[in-house]
C-alpha cells in the first residue's frame, strides 16, 4: 500500500522553481540551500549522480523548513526509491516515465515528476502515478511543443520545462503554459559560492513573479 504523499504540486504553487544541485558536496547543502529558501524556492533536488547525494538530501531536510520539499534528481532505479524517502527525501524526480520507478516513489511515501518528450509519454505516466511532468529536454522542446501538449495536458496539472531555462525564457514558457521550471547549471554549477547562486536565485525569483503576475 502507498505512503502518504507529500504535494508537489502544492510546493509548485508557492514558487514554480526546482532547485536542482547537480554536483552539489555535503559540505555546501545547508548554505546553499538556505540561500535558495530565502530567495522563494519551496523545492530543491539533489541528482543522485552528485557525490554523496544521500547525505545532501539528508543535511538539507534537516536544515531547512518543512515548507521546502527535498528531493532526489536523475533516479533510474527503483530500489533508490526508499534509500531516498529514509535519508528524509520526499520527492523523486525522473529523467524518464519509467513506471516501475513511479510505483516504488509512491509505495516509498514521495511525491513523483516523471520526464516526458511526448504526450504519449505524458499520458503513461499520469496513469502510473506520476504527480508532476517534467518536459524534458526543454532546450529540444521549446514553447510551441508546451502550447500544444495544454490542449489534452490541462491546468491544473502542472507541467515544469526542464533544460537550457535561463530568466529571459521563463516568460515565453509561462505563456505557452509552464506551470515551474527545474533550474540547472544557470541557478548552481559545483563550487558556486552561496553568495553567487543567492543572486542568480533571485533573478529567477524576479522573472517568474513578473512571468505570473501578467
């Protein structure tokens, strides 16, 4: 039997920004995490491929509020599903739809956002259990692929472009119906001082309230 899940969804509507960490050290978790909440961001994603990923996870959930979601990126294998719900992970996110990895998230207790190319895809992983889309590669994607995925992938289910997002974009996406975007190596590549991803934080922050607001 599933777990209760914890609402991704919800975090989504707080702050449609995903923080993802690829490469972040145990040793920068709780500083830059700290940065990320302050700027606005309510989910951060640590990719199992960073190194000591777990221990990421764990320093930031216990770093940061219980209104922040931590979870794990780049998860391919389902037997990683309850090695992240035990280091205080809550939410898994995928680079694929496997249904098999969906599954495991859920009966571990996390919420899921499963990476999808094609509605296909898309419509596969909602019937697994999948809570969140992740459009991905956006880069490869772009707008026009989002605007017509919205006439048969209908708000409220959120859809979060993931690849190549820099601030200019945000608002091109959000008008063709990006309900979040993951962030990468343009909010945090390894090594980044707090004080740097503190400020491309808020630059994304900036554009996404002003994307939402009009």
């Amino acid at each position: 039997m599933s777990k209760t899940v914890p609402k991704l969804s919800t975090a989504l509507s707080e702050c449609g920004l995903i923080a993802i960490l690829r490469g972040i050290a145990p040793a920068e978790a709780a500083a830059v995490g700290q940065v990320l909440y302050d700027a606005g961001f309510r989910i951060i994603e640590v990719p199992l491929n960073s190194p000591s990923p777990l221990d990421s996870i764990r320093i930031l959930r216990d770093s940061l509020p219980a209104d922040c979601l931590i979870g794990a990126g780049t998860v391919i294998d389902p037997a990683s599903c309850q090695a992240i719900a035990d280091a205080g992970g809550q939410v898994v996110v995928m680079p694929h739809a496997d249904p098999v990895v969906i599954s495991a998230a859920r009966a571990a207790g996390l919420a899921c956002a499963a990476g999808v190319a094609t509605p296909t895809e898309a419509f596969a992983a909602l019937a697994a259990g999948a809570e969140v889309l992740k459009m991905f590669p956006a880069e490869s994607l772009g707008p026009p692929a989002l605007k017509a995925w919205r006439a048969v992938l209908r708000p409220p289910l959120a859809i979060v472009p993931v690849g190549g997002i820099v601030p200019e974009l945000i608002a091109t996406y959000v008008a063709a119906g990006a309900s979040g975007f993951g962030l990468g190596s343009a909010l945090y590549r390894p090594g980044d001082a707090p004080a740097d991803v503190a400020r491309q934080a808020q630059a994304f922050v900036a554009a996404w309230r002003a994307a939402v607001a009009s």
